[in-house]
C-alpha cells in the first residue's frame, strides 16, 4: 500500500512540475491534489474492507 501512495505521489508531483514549473501556485496545486487523491485512495480501501 505504502508503494502505492509513493507513486501516486510521484505521479501527482511530476504533473504539477510539468504543467506549472516554478510558478508560486505549484506546491498549492502538488498539496490539494495530493490531499484529494490520498482521500479518495483512503474511501477505496476502506470500501474494500468492509466489503469482506
């Protein structure tokens, strides 16, 4: 799981650095997108195990 949040991190960061570069918005944008899929990974986990 913990290899999976790394890359969804690195995903996220990549993306950001590529669209934005070094403009001032780009660690908001990198720590919104990043809080909202972590939010989102963490309610399909959660589906899953209580799914079982």
């Amino acid at each position: 799981m913990l290899i999976l949040i790394w890359f969804i991190v690195c995903i996220i960061f990549a993306f950001v650095q590529y669209i934005l570069g070094d403009s001032g918005h780009a660690l908001e944008l990198f720590a919104l997108l990043t809080a909202i899929s972590l939010f989102l990974l963490n309610k399909l986990t959660n589906k899953n195990k209580t799914k079982k």
